[in-house]
C-alpha cells in the first residue's frame, strides 16, 4: 500500500492506495497519523478511495488510528469509501463511528465547523 500525506487548511490528508490487510501496512497508517500529531495536526482526513480491499486488521488499523488521534483532542474522518470498503463499515456499524464523506474537501469542511 501507498501512502502519500499532506496539510491543507491545517487539517492532515492521508491519501491510501492499494489493499489495507495487514502489517505493514497497518503500522505504517498508525505511524504517519502519529507523525501529523508530533506536529501538532490533530484532525486527520483518510482517503479510502485507492483501497481496493480492507480486512478485520485493516479495520483495526483504522480504529487505532482513531483512538490515538481522538485521545489527542483530534479527529479522524474518512472520505471516497469504495463500494466495498462502504459495505464493511455498514455490515460493522462502524457507520456510527467514524464520520464519512463523499469528497475529501468535504470532510476538510467539517472541521472547519
């Protein structure tokens, strides 16, 4: 998996491309999350619209990501679900917990709230 990451209106855009199964793939997502809050970026967008397939460890990942960054005071929304990574967060309900967007500016936008 591939992972390119930028800054834009102060909120950290993680870009993914590929499948998010497994290690290392699941500690290099961890790790450049942790890499936004060592500077001082605490509301990070993931855009899931290059993974092609997740599993139950790329799900985890997710949720890791999502612990450390909201016990930091921040927040993680993620943005241009595919089919299929949509259906699991629907078939989990992790609908209910992460916020989800259409757009990466968009979900830019709501931190901009």
């Amino acid at each position: 998996m591939k992972i390119k990451d930028k800054i834009q209106d102060g909120v950290g855009i993680l870009t993914l491309k590929g499948k998010l199964m497994g290690y290392p793939e699941t500690d290099d997502l961890h790790s450049e999350v942790k890499v936004f809050l060592s500077d001082k970026v605490k509301n990070v967008v993931i855009d899931m619209g290059g993974v092609n397939w997740l599993n139950s460890m790329g799900v985890g990942a997710l949720m890791r990501c999502l612990t450390t960054v909201k016990n930091a005071g921040g927040n993680i929304c993620l943005a241009r679900l595919t089919d299929k990574a949509r259906s699991i967060f629907v078939m989990t309900q992790l609908v209910r917990v992460f916020d989800i967007f259409e757009t990466v500016n968009e979900a830019v936008k709501h931190f901009k709230k």
